[in-house]
C-alpha cells in the first residue's frame, strides 16, 4: 500500500517538522490543524509526539493571539537556545497529515488500552465496552473506501437530486449566501449568551414549519409553554396589536390581550397546517423518565417519526452544550469528550434517520472566550465588515467544528439590539465560499423574530373554506390537538 511505503521514507517525527514547516498552508482552514493539537493533547509520555509538546503549546497560543499560524523562521527565534527547530526540504501534501493523524488516532487507541486494560488489576465491565467501541470507531476510519462503480457515477446527480431535501431558513440575506442548511448533515448557530440564538432558531422553526415542514423542536432551557409564546409573539409581529413575548411570560397581558393571545394562536396554528407543516417541542417535560442516555434521545426522535409516519424535515437542538445532562456509559468521560462524542454520532444520526431518509439537524451552542474576544474586537472594529470569523469560537468541542456543513457565529450587543440587528458570520461552508463579511439581519426582539419569509398570505375561498380548515389545523396534520403532542400517545 500507499501508506506501507510512505511510511518506510518518512517516521511519525518528520511528517510533524513537515507540518510545522508549512503552517502557514492552514490558515484559510486551520481546523485542520486545531484537531491535530487537540488529538497531540491526549497522548502521555509518548516517545516522539510528547517531544512536540512546547512547541504546538507556543503554536496555539500564536493562533489564539493572532488568528493565523506562525512561520517557522518565527519559531526558530521563539526556541533559540531552547530545542532546535528543524526545516525539511520535503514538500507537504496532504498524504503527510493523514497519515500522521492515522497514527495519532492508532496511538490513542493504543495508550486507552494500557489505561484501561493492560496497567490495571481488575478492568471494569464499562472499560472493555469503552474499549469495545474505540475498536470499532478505529476499524472504520481504517476500512478502504469502496470504488464507486460507473453507474453510480453517471447518475450520481440525478439520484442525488431526487431525494435532496435541503431546509431554508427563509431568512433572505442568509439564505441569498447559505443556500439551505446541510442536507443529511448538521449546521450549527453559536452565539455568547443573550445574543438570540433562541431567536434566530424559534424564527427558522417557524419559517420552515408556515412552508410545510415538519420541526422537532429540542428545547433544554425553555419550557414547551414559553417556547409556544415565543412562536405567538412572533406571529403576532405582523399584526396591528403585537403581544410582546415577555409579557406573555410573565402573566400581564390585559384581557383584551389575552383574548388576543387566543385569537393568534388559532390563526397560527392555521396557518401551518393549511401550509402542511408541524411544530413538535420537546422539552424536558416530555422525556422524563424515558430519555436518560443519547440512545434514548435518538430512539425517542426515532419512535415519533414511526408512529406519524413522518420523518422531521429540521431538528433543533437549543442547545448542544446541556446534552452533559445525558448520562454516558463511560463515567471515566469528562463533560468535554462526551459531548464531543455525541456531536459525531449526532452527524451519523441524521444521515440515517428515519430508515436513512435523513434529516437536516441545526446545533445551538455557546462561544467560547476566544470567540467571544474576536467577536468584541471586530464590533469595535471599523473594518468589521472585511473580518472574517473563524471556527476557533466554537472550538471547546472540536466535532462542532470538524462535522457541520454551515457554521455560522452570532453577536447582538447591547448596542446592535437597539438597532433592532445581528450579526451573523458564516464561519464555515462546506458546499459553498464563504463570506469574508458579516450579514446583518433585521430582528424584533421583543417579539423573538429574525425579520424572514412567512409565507402566511394565503386566503380562504369561503368563510366555510376557513372554518373547515381552521378545525382541522387545530387537531394537527395528524390528528392531535394543536400542541401535536397527542399524536405520540399510543390509541
């Protein structure tokens, strides 16, 4: 093989000076290198790749301060009379870093084994089924690719065009650059806290739901009631007399109000049923006691699409960072890994969900420091609009970076709020360039709504038109009552 012969010219400790030597090749996608250093991380006293560890320690503090990697004639200076820099006239190729990230992967497998099996007395059942499942992750990483046969070539495009089902967020100006978020794969939306990541995801669930699809709505932070009112509020955005989410919430509608209130949630549940769409909130209300680990979240997701014989066109996630609620198998796992885990099963779920028809799955999550100070430094930036935001914001989990086809980073500060915007940089497309500039979307935060398409100007033919299909939307498209909970009860 490829890889045997490489290997015979060039060891592990090479393949890293080459790497090192041509950092700068990474700085348009530096992902690539942030998942070596988090991988070089969780390797012990190794007897070569622990020999790096100085020197990516300095590498990712230079990212972290400069947002691009250093050259090495930098790092000649950094480590002068401290340990030598060496420069290797090989040329880099990506053979190069797969192969020493196949290793690395093969060398953490390894040092689990002596962890958790071979240095101790007495392994635990958990240990050899974490063991297990290490195995079986390495095993496919190492399975050759199957040749693509010249059928499946030539109709390639038209097979995939027949089941491509990509969601909109019917917000135009992101749309006019996303074009839809991931087809079978995930997309994630981060923010700082307080910057409307609920509301740009209870807007794309609305917007996709009055457009005829069906939404599962995860909600850890926001009871189901609350996640109602927002969806109210946000209806009531178009109207002559709004109903502020807040007030909702906090029980100080008046009476005529109130009965408002009544009147909106007819007319929206209407509306997205006559468009053949769905809202299904799942909050922690509706799993108690039924989804304690992430096989049963996915079980659950699975369970409802079967009995309504309905798959989910988008599921949201608000957000990824409580999945730690979910107990783990390994209780050696800290917080970190196990939700970096789930995030790459989560891309494997939604690529076979629902008896491989798949789905379109958007992440909420929170920035990190990091993030957080580029996202400062660019609002105070007058270049802002030239600034690029990259992965690193999100880079507590690195799966959130590595699996997504769209990541997008939102910021509303104080003063972006008042103006009624957010900003939004799109920090990774997978299917398409991305912007070097943020887009501003117009928001009504007091009614939790991104300003997008609605796609609620259909008129009845007849007051008996209406009443019939008002009735019907009420008991759901499938029967229930409009909170579509029923629908997952057993007859």
């Amino acid at each position: 093989m490829v890889e045997e012969a490489f290997s015979d010219k060039i060891m592990e400790h090479r393949w890293l000076w080459i790497i090192i030597n041509n950092l700068e090749l990474f700085n348009d996608q530096p992902s690539y290198i942030l998942e070596l250093m988090e991988k070089l991380k969780t390797l012990r006293d190794h007897p070569v790749l622990s020999s790096f560890d100085n020197v990516f320690e300095v590498i990712e503090k230079y990212y972290n301060s400069h947002s691009k990697f250093p050259n090495v004639k930098w790092l000649k200076v950094q480590f002068k009379d401290i340990r030598s820099i060496y420069v290797y006239p090989d040329p880099f190729t990506m053979q190069i870093y797969e192969s020493i990230m196949k290793y690395i992967d093969r060398q953490i497998v390894r040092q689990e084994v002596l962890d958790k099996f071979i240095n101790v007395q007495n392994p635990t059942t958990e240990d050899i089924a974490a063991l297990g499942v290490s195995f079986q992750k390495l095993g496919e990483k190492e399975v050759p690719i199957e040749e693509s046969t010249k059928e499946s070539i030539i109709n390639g495009y038209e097979n995939y065009n027949k089941v491509f089902d990509g969601i909109k967020t019917w917000i135009k100006p992101l749309d006019d650059v996303i074009g839809v978020l991931g087809f079978r794969s995930l997309s994630v939306f981060a923010a700082p806290s307080g910057h409307g990541k609920s509301t740009f995801a209870f807007s794309v669930a609305l917007y996709a739901a009055l457009h005829g699809n069906f939404v599962e709505y995860l909600s850890f932070e926001v009871p189901k009631e609350h996640a109602w009112f927002n969806f109210v509020s946000a209806f009531s955005a178009d109207k002559n007399k709004k109903l502020e989410a807040s007030r909702i919430k906090c029980c100080q509608l008046t009476e005529e109000e109130a009965e408002l209130y009544k009147v909106y949630s007819e007319e929206l549940l209407d509306a997205i049923g006559r468009a053949g769409g769905m809202i299904h909130i799942i909050d922690q209300t509706s799993t108690s006691g039924s989804v304690n680990t992430f096989e049963d979240l996915c079980g659950y997701l699975e369970n409802i699409a079967d009995k309504r014989g309905r798959k989910a066109d988008l599921i949201i996630v608000d957000n990824i960072d409580n999945f730690q609620v979910l107990r783990s198998t390994n209780a050696r796992e800290d917080d970190s890994t196990r939700i970096n885990n789930y995030i790459i099963r989560l891309d494997g779920f939604v690529k076979r969900y629902h008896h491989g028809a798949g789905t379109a799955m958007l992440l909420l999550s929170q920035v990190n420091r990091v993030g957080m100070k580029k996202l400062h430094s660019v609002a105070d930036s007058s270049k802002a609009s030239e600034t690029k935001i990259d992965v690193t914001c999100i880079q507590k989990y690195n799966a959130l970076y590595e699996k997504p086809t769209c990541i997008l980073i939102g910021y509303a500060d104080e003063a972006t709020r008042s103006m009624g915007a957010l900003r939004v940089h799109v920090a990774k497309l997978r299917n398409m360039p991305s912007p070097t500039h943020p887009l501003t979307l117009t928001v009504s935060y007091a009614y939790s709504r991104v300003l997008g398409d609605s796609g609620t100007n259909t008129n009845y033919s007849s007051q008996k038109d209406y009443n019939k299909n008002a009735v019907r939307t009420l008991r759901g498209p499938s029967g229930g009552t409009g909170s579509f909970d029923e629908d997952l009860q057993d007859d």
